[in-house]
C-alpha cells in the first residue's frame, strides 16, 4: 500500500517506475538495519532494483533503457533514499555516469553502448574512482598518484582509490589517473573490476552510511585496453567543471538526504501520536511546541522539494544552468535536511538516540550530507567569488 506520506512529492500522473520504487521500499528499509549494524552491503537491493529495471532508469530509451532524465531519477532516488541511503548512493552514482554517458561528446559510442546493454540485461553497475589518500578530492584541485602506464598491447594501472561507493558490486570502475607520458595529462579510463592485480580493501568503518561499501580499491599493475580511455586531458583543460556531472551530482545527492529526513519526519509523527507522558495524559502531539516544531520541519520539506524539483526539471528542459548554483541548491538541501533530523530529535529526546529506533540512524546518515562532495565552504567560496567577479 503507499502512504500519503510515500506520495508527498508524486503526481498523480507519477511514471511506473516511480510506483516500482515504491513497491521496492518497503522491503529495502526493512533491511537497511541489519545492514547498518554489520556495514554489510547490501546485494539483494540491488538484485531487486535490476528486475524492477531501475539499474537501468537512465539509459538512453533506444538502447533498452526507461530513457529518464534528472526529475524522474531524483524521485527515485528520494524514495530509495528514505528507505536507505546507503543504496540510494550507489544507486545515484551508477545513474548520474550514465547520464553522463548518453549527453558528452567526449564518451566513446562503443563503450557507452557495451555498458548500457550490460546495465539493461542484469547488475552491471559503475562508479567514478577518483579520491586518493594524498589527493583528497579532486574537486579541490591537485594530480592524482594514480598511474596509466602505456604499453603495446595496454595500459598498466597502479593506485589506490578511497571512498569508493558501492566497491562490492561494481562491475565497472572510470578510474581517475594521470599518464606517464614526456608531457603528462590525467583523466578517466574504464576499467573492469575483477582484473588481476585488483583487490578491495574493507576500509569503510565510517559513522553513516555504513552499508555503502565505500572501501578502498587497489591497482597493482592492472592491465586494460588501450581503447579503454574515455576523457583524458591536460590538467589545464579541467579547469572549468563538466556542468551535466556537477548539476545531476548536486540534485542526486541533494535528493538522498532529503529522503533521510522524510524518514526521520515520519518517524518523529509517529512517535508524538503514540507516546502519552503520565504527566501529561495525552499524546506529545498536542502540545503546541511538537505542533511548531514539526510545522518547521515540514517548511524545510517543501522548500527542498520545489528546489529538486525545478532544478532537475530545468535540467532536463535543457535550460542553462551552472555548477555553482547546483551546488548552491546541494547546500541548501542538505542543510535543510540535516535541520530536519536535529529538530526531530529535540522532540524525541532519549528515545531519539536509542539505537532501539531508527532515528539515531538517520541523524548519523544525515550528517554525510555536511563532509559529501560539493562541501558547503567550497560552494560558498565559488559564489562569493563568482558574485564579486574574481
């Protein structure tokens, strides 16, 4: 059955792959506990989403795929989200490369093909590898140690990438590296996983989002096709974002922990209806202050739905848009959702952070949305700067 609350943000013209979603999540938010507490990954939602078609939700239509743009992933990614985070990552990291894929020029038609074919007829997911131990994010500028060496017959990779979401079941790795070329450049190579001399590292210990299997991936001389290189550059010609992979980052991430925090607000009515203090003789909903409270909570709702909403429909109307004010919309979102869980734990209190409910949990996903790449003070910094024309 879908709730009201499930409904919030659908039209009543809501595609079938929104109400598949639906169907989907109320058996991967029974799971994501279990997951959270062992940080195992999660195999089966996946398993899942691949029959529901949902792997391959932003396919290009003419190759197999449901076609979807921006709006339609990030409603699917807000419900997944809700139910758990820690998919609902993997899940956009795998939708936004092949957004990517089906709009840049730079993408090679005959790899963009093989992995929409692959994501079409089974669990074939990827994901970006680009952080490093020494680099950080790249966002913030810098080479990577990370090596393609050319040979005659392939390249051979060496590194290590951290914070590699979804590490356990990625079948396809578009791996940041720098050549060894007289005048270097650095970019992106697809790699397979699984190749000899790969091995992952069960690094990820972190607070939220435990399930994500965001380990570390290491390349000990790997070899890969030569015509396996997908948008390698000089390190000057990187300088300006890539404004499809930073607008659809920022609206997909955005979306997540907005569903975190629908979470959090729907277990918080929950728990005003039904906890009745002795003292009080009624439920904590009567009283004006949990009335308040959550009314604020339900304004911060509202506005990050209507920004996710516009802007990815902006986005997909082919308006123009720039990274710093996806960003801008990432920041906010995040923000708002991250108030969302403060505020319903100060209703809650103690029961609030007993590990015997999920809101504690929500509150440490949340907080992920604070440290995930765009960062607020590299936003802020970007639009004063873009404000004052420096």
């Amino acid at each position: 059955m879908v709730t009201t609350a499930a409904k919030e943000r659908l039209p009543s013209e809501a595609p079938d792959h929104v109400a598949r979603a639906l169907q989907l999540a109320e058996g991967i938010a029974e799971r994501a506990a279990a997951h959270d507490r062992d940080a195992s990954f999660p195999f089966e939602n996946f398993a899942d989403l691949a029959k529901a078609g949902l792997l391959a939700l932003t396919v290009p239509a003419a190759l197999g795929g449901a076609g979807a743009g921006a709006r339609d992933a990030a409603r699917i990614l807000t419900i997944i989200g809700k139910a758990d985070p820690s998919t609902a990552l993997v899940l956009s990291m795998h939708y936004i490369n092949h957004l990517v894929m089906a709009r840049s020029p730079r993408w090679p038609t005959r790899l963009s093909r093989k992995l929409a074919k692959e994501t079409v007829e089974g669990v074939a997911l990827i994901n970006a590898l680009r952080v490093e131990p020494e680099l950080g994010s790249p966002a913030r500028g810098g080479l990577p140690a990370t090596i393609a060496r050319r040979t005659d017959t392939g390249r051979r990779l060496s590194g290590r990438k951290i914070y590699s979401t979804g590490a356990p079941i990625l079948k396809w790795y578009l791996v940041w590296a720098k050549t060894d070329e007289p005048e270097t450049r650095v970019g992106q190579f697809l790699v397979p996983a699984g190749l000899p001399g790969t091995r992952i590292e069960e690094t990820w210990n972190h607070l939220g989002l435990r399930a994500s299997g965001s380990h570390d991936v290491i390349f000990e001389d790997v070899v890969f096709p030569l015509d396996y290189e997908v948008d390698v550059r000089k390190p000057e010609e990187w300088t300006a974002p890539d404004v499809t992979q930073a607008t659809v980052h920022a609206i997909f991430v955005a979306a997540i922990y907005d569903g975190v925090a629908r979470a959090a607000r729907d277990w918080l009515i929950k728990f005003l209806r039904e906890r009745v203090p002795a003292n009080l003789g009624a439920p904590l909903a009567t009283l004006p202050r949990a009335q308040e409270i959550l009314g604020g909570i339900e304004a911060r709702l509202v506005v990050n739905a209507r920004l996710i909403d516009s802007f990815a429909g902006e986005f997909d109307a082919g308006l123009p848009l720039s990274a710093t004010e996806s960003n801008i919309v990432k920041l906010t979102v995040t923000n708002n959702a991250v108030a969302v869980v403060e505020d319903a734990l100060s209703l809650a209190s103690n029961h609030g952070l007993s590990r015997h409910n999920p809101l504690e949990r929500h509150f440490r996903d949340v907080l992920c949305g604070r440290v995930h790449t765009p960062q607020d003070d590299s936003t802020r910094i970007a639009a004063g700067r873009l404000a004052l024309g420096i």
